[in-house]
C-alpha cells in the first residue's frame, strides 16, 4: 500500500500537468476563454427554467436554483465520466512509448472536469443572489455532496476506461444510458410527482441522493441526516472499489488492445 | 549480481495475433459459446536473458521485427513480459520516440513542463534548467509558439532536450538519432557521450553499424526473438554484417 502512494506522490506533477493542459486547451483561442464554463450552465439553466416553467408548468418552489442544483451535479457526473472513459484509448500512443500509471489518464480527466463543476458552482451563485434566495449556514456543507458525486464519478471513470479498451460498443452504449439516467434523476422534477414502481428506482439512484443532498443544503438549510449520508457513500465504495479493482485487473492488457 | 542495473531474466513475450478481430461484446460472446474464438501465439522474444552493468554502453542490433523495440520496452516498464522477469536499479529515461506525450495544442515552453512530468522530473528542475533546453533545442525565438506549427525536426529537437536535461541511471534510446540533420545529431551524440562519462546506462538500437560501434563497447545481436551473440560489438557486427 505504502508503495502505492509513494508512487502517487512521484507522479503527482504529472496529474497536474495534465489536468493544467486540459483546462487550457479546452478554451483556447475562444474569445471568452474560462468564462464559458460559468456562462454555459447559465444558459441551459435559462432556457431549461423557460421551457419547464412556462411550458410544463412544474410547480416548485424557486425553479431556476432547484434545476440548477440538479444539472451542476449531473453534467459534472455525465461529462467526467464520459472523457474519462475515453481517455485510455485517447492516450494509446503514450502508453506505448513511456511507462506512467495508467489510472492517472481517467484520473486527470475527472480532475479537470471537477475544475470545472467549481466554475458552475459561480455560476450556481449568480442564480441565487438574481433569485434572492436566502442561504444559511449550511451551505458550508456541500463540500459533501461535492465529494460524492467525484468519487462515484472517478470509480465509474476508472471502470468505463477499462471497460471500453476490450468493449468499444460501450462508446456509443453508453451516451444512450447516460440520457436515461438523466431522466432518472430528479433534475427538473419533483421526485413525489413519480408513479410508484418508478419512484423507487429513482429514488434508489446514487445521483438523486447526491442531488438531493446538494439541494438540502443550499436551498432548504437542513443537515443531510445520517441515512441520506449512508445512501450517498455506499454506492460510492461500491462503485470506487469496482473501478478500481476492474482497472486493476484490465490495466496490463490496456497496451495490447489499444 | 550485485553490480548489474539491468537484469533480464528469461523473458518472453508472447502476442495474440487474433484470427477474427473481436471489438464487441456481442461477438465476444456468440463466438465464446460457440468456441470460435482462435488465435495464433507469437512470440516477439523468446527466453531473453542478459546483465548489464553500471555505465556499460549496450547496443541492441537485429533486422526489422528481430524484437528489439519489444525488448527496450519491456525494459522500460511499458510491456509486462509474458514469461520471465526485468529488474532495473534505478531512473530511467525512456526514448522510444521523441516528443511523445507532447500536445500538439500548446506552446513549446508548457509542452516542456507536461513532457518534464510525464518523465517525472520535478518543476522545479524544469524551471532552473529551461536556459539549457532552450540553447540544446536552439528554439529561442519558438518557445511561446504551438507546437503543431512545429517541423518534425524541431519537435525532436525539443524532445531530446527535455529527456536528457538531467542524467538518468539508465538511458534507453530506440533508433531516435535518425531524425533531425547531421549537426543535431552529431550534438546528440556528444550529449550521449557526456552522460555516458557520468556514468549513465546506456541501451541503444540503431541500423547504423556505424553508429552503435561509435557509442557501444558491448553489442547483443538478436534474431526472430532469440538472442544469438552477446558479445562486444566489433564480433557482433562482424556476424550481423556476414548475415546481411
């Protein structure tokens, strides 16, 4: 184990190296650079809160910062775990040619994607002071959620990245699971709205929980109780440790497939 | 032995070559149950053993597909062998290609700092000796440029740099000095021979006889994954001449 994290520490740089060029490559030459990470949650909330406050009328109290909460978490999830599933294949040329630790390829990307969930979370707090919405002292409390939705996120990364090396259809699986799992999650939807057998699957996913958490904190100023904490942590063991265990096994194989 | 930095004991390494190319899980299973799934063994290196000591200067010499690049990365930790084992006593620098690793997206100087991790030199190190990278690579007036607006000379110019700004314990090089003209070769030479008088292990493949009787004292001659000679490099190149 010791040997694990002396090897971590040796290639911590490297993790921020790599995770310093996606920031930066991903907006350069662009006019407004970094400013578009806050910009673009703040336009898919406004059209999102138009077409279902107007247009479907769900009744919830203060839409835009309910819908908000929902789509940081959830784009964060759908976007790091997408590029990290991605990111051994799209390392393959490095992998053959220098001896790093694979795992900081998925690794990095979720990192760099988490850089940018904390840039829509300005964006989060413009819609709250523009909605007057008043925070208490829980809000401090969401470095929970936060951390929940990376882990699950960094384990479903580390699975997927290995997973895809030996079964590329998961490309293109995946982007289909990840629309219904966002239907799933009561982003734009109050989750007692749901007929029965529905509301128990939904209520069941790791991501409504962390949402929910996310929601109680910022909107509601309670103290996520001990059972929602357990329900938002086990499915992140589980899912950490699956990912970690799957890459383990798989990651000697990485350079004979890609 | 006490005094080796590289032992290779017994490797071999053994490829799939699959018969019908299996990319889905669909076909994975259907020919799984069915029993379908065949494929030839290839094997790249076959029961390769050898030591090489501190500051030994190794050539590695063989026709195209002889298992020398197979053999350099499973000594660089790229490959795990099959069969066997490698142990190696010390930092390596790896320069299998040059400029791998480097984004095509960014600027001379950050690609120095990503490709300076990726081989695991410390920033600092980088910061304090970016003056050296940039003379060695002569990019002066490019340092802020992309690189993908780079020749291909100049991105092994620059990837020569980066790898060798700091003396390595063990030195692998694969066929890399071909690029680039006879002026940045010749200073890649003297740059080896530098780091050789420093005490650096040095692994070299080349085509060039010429080139592995100047830098190695030692040569390995293999063929279709076996090792045939051992020796110093004037015997071996004498037999790889006569095979030729």
């Amino acid at each position: 184990m010791s040997t694990y994290i002396h090897n971590f520490l040796a290639y911590k740089e490297l993790l921020k190296e790599l995770v310093r060029r996606d920031v930066k490559t991903k907006y350069r030459r662009s006019f407004l650079g970094m400013l578009w990470s806050v910009l673009n949650p703040l336009g898919m909330m406004i059209i999102m809160s138009i077409v279902f406050s107007h247009v479907f009328r769900a009744n919830i109290e203060n839409f835009p910062v309910y819908l908000m909460c929902g789509q940081v978490i959830f784009n964060f999830f759908n976007e790091a775990s997408t590029v990290a599933m991605s990111s051994i294949l799209g390392n393959a040329a490095l992998i053959k040619k220098v001896y790093v630790p694979k795992y900081l390829f998925p690794m990095s990307k979720v990192c760099s994607c988490f850089v940018n969930l904390l840039t829509s979370f300005i964006a989060l707090l413009i819609v709250i002071v523009a909605t007057g919405t008043s925070l208490s002292w829980t809000v401090i409390l969401l470095v929970f959620p936060v951390f929940y939705v990376f882990l699950f996120s960094l384990g479903m990364g580390l699975l997927l990245s290995a997973l895809v090396v030996t079964f590329r259809d998961l490309q293109h699986l995946y982007s289909v699971l990840t629309t219904a799992w966002m239907y799933l999650t009561p982003i734009f939807y109050p989750v007692e709205m749901l007929p029965g057998w529905v509301r128990t699957i939904v209520t069941h996913n790791p991501l409504t929980c962390i949402v929910q958490m996310l929601r109680e904190v910022i909107m509601y100023g309670q103290v996520p109780d001990i059972r929602l904490q357990l329900m938002c942590m086990v499915p992140c063991i589980i899912v950490m440790a699956l990912g970690l265990w799957t890459f383990y096994k798989q990651q000697d194989k990485f350079i004979l497939k890609v | 032995m006490s005094n080796s930095i590289v032992e290779v004991n017994n490797v071999s390494m053994m490829f799939r070559l699959y018969r019908e190319n299996v990319d889905s899980l669909k076909e994975f299973l259907i020919k799984k149950l069915k029993r379908q799934i065949s494929y030839d063994e290839f094997w790249a290196l076959k029961n390769i053993s050898f030591q090489v000591g501190k500051g030994e200067a190794v050539g590695l010499v063989g026709k195209n597909g002889s298992g020398k690049s197979t053999l350099l990365k499973t000594i660089a930790g790229v490959l795990k062998p099959t069969k066997g084992s490698v142990a190696v006593r010390g930092t390596v620098a790896p320069m299998i290609e040059l400029g791998a690793g480097f984004d095509m997206d960014l600027t001379a100087k950050e690609n120095v700092f990503l490709n300076g991790a990726l081989l695991g030199y410390p920033k600092e190190m980088l910061e304090e000796n970016m003056e050296r990278i940039i003379d060695f690579s002569e990019l002066k007036m490019f340092m802020d440029v992309p690189i993908k607006n780079f020749s291909s000379g100049m991105i092994a110019r620059l990837g020569f740099a980066v790898a060798t700004i700091y003396t390595p314990d063990i030195l692998i090089v694969d066929e890399i000095l071909s690029v680039g003209d006879w002026q940045f070769q010749a200073k890649c030479h003297h740059r080896i021979q530098e780091m050789l008088e420093q005490g650096t292990t040095l692994l070299f493949v080349s085509h060039s006889m010429d080139q592995v009787k100047e830098v190695c004292s030692r040569a390995i001659l293999l063929s279709h994954g076996e090792m045939l000679m051992d020796d110093t490099v004037e015997n071996v190149c004498e037999r790889y001449g006569e095979a030729q």
